[in-house]
C-alpha cells in the first residue's frame, strides 16, 4: 500500500495565517455581546478567545529557556477568573472591547510564530501530550485557533471555514489516527471532538501526538 504523502510542514507562517483568517472572521461581530457561550462550551466567546491567544503564549514561552524544560511547564502562574472558567495567564482589558481582544489574539499568535521561526528543530519543551519541536507547537497553535473559533463562530452565529490546506497540514502533524481521505476540515473537527465522519462517531476523549515521529519511532 502506497503511504498517504505528507501535506507539508507546520511553518511559522502557518500561525500567523491562522490568527490572520481568525480575526478576519470575528471582526463584522465587534458590536455584539461576546459573553454568549461559545457554542457547546461552558466558557464565553470572550473567555474562549481569550484561551486562545493564552495557548500561543504559553506555546511561545515553552520555547523560549535557553533550556526549556522537558518534565513540566514554564512556572507561569495560570489561573480562572471565576468558577468554571479557563485557568490562564493572559487577559485582555475588558474595557478595551472586542477589538483589544484581536489585538491580544493577534500579539500572541505573532510572539509564537517568532518564537518558531527562531527555535532550532532540534529542541524539544514539554507538552503533556508528548515533548514537542518547534514544529509541534506550531501546530497546536494553528488547531487551538481552529477548533475554538468553530466554538466562538458558533456562538456568534459566524460563518468559519478554515483553509483546507492548513487543516491537512496539522491533522498530518498531530492526528495520525485521523483519516487522509476525507475532508482535512471535517477530520480536525472530528479529531478534537466536535463533529462525526461516516462509521466514525463523535469522540468523547481525544489528544494529539506533540512528540515528532522521529521521536515516537
């Protein structure tokens, strides 16, 4: 059986077009109420958004000792700002509105991407899905926008279709066990748990594999 051929790399870029596409998307819904749920979530769209622009720091400051750890995370204190919200490090100025909250998002994607870009391949930080490259957190930047803009987009009763190229590309970094022949967009969907393929149902549980190939082998 000939092997599905890889879609290409995770690049820096890469995250930077995702958060480009995420804030492009969330922009027509600046003057409405962002603390709606986000979708089936129990956070708001404001919390959401902000999660993700927290991830692409926390990914960003993984990368950054001259040692990064490979045992636990960076000691940055993360914590909810109310029962049952998200634990995090980043949030945006509530008075700031919605468009201080792209800026957020769009600071944070950036600090990843260039923390990327300026990482050797060789290094490894720790992930609790397995000991990442520069490359694996790439990617996991990219799915967090993805996958929580489906939620916010939900919630805000947005159109949210992602570039099919870039789904493929991440779905080939951190989903092996998803299927290639299906639409890239749907199997990410189905791959974190919120959509179903064909003879395929919904997953209860799911995770990614942060640890490069090379690494699992």
């Amino acid at each position: 059986m000939t092997a599905t051929p890889s879609p290409g790399p995770v690049t820096p870029d890469d995250v930077l077009s995702a958060v480009d596409a995420a804030v492009a998307a969330l922009t027509p819904a600046l003057d409405t109420d962002w603390h709606v749920p986000a979708g089936a979530l129990t956070w708001t769209c404001w919390e959401t958004v902000e999660h993700i622009a927290d991830d692409l720091f926390a990914y960003a400051i993984q990368l950054a000792p001259r040692r990064p750890p490979l045992a636990t995370h960076v000691p940055v204190i993360c914590e909810p700002r109310r029962d049952g919200g998200p634990a995090s490090s980043i949030f945006a100025e509530p008075d700031a509105g919605p468009a201080g909250l792209l800026q957020v998002l769009e600071g944070c994607g950036a600090l990843l991407a260039a923390m990327v870009r300026a990482t050797s391949p060789k290094v490894r930080a720790h992930h609790i899905f397995g000991a990442a490259d520069p490359e694996g957190f790439a990617a996991m930047g990219v799915v967090e926008v993805l996958a929580h803009l489906h939620d916010v987009a939900a919630g805000l009763g947005l159109p949210w279709q992602p570039d099919p190229a870039l789904c493929a590309r991440v779905r080939h970094r951190l989903f092996p066990a998803a299927p290639a022949d299906t639409d890239p967009w749907a199997a990410l969907l189905w791959a974190t748990g919120r959509g179903e393929l064909p003879g395929r149902p919904v997953l209860t549980r799911w995770r990614w594999e942060g640890a490069p190939r090379s690494d699992q082998a």
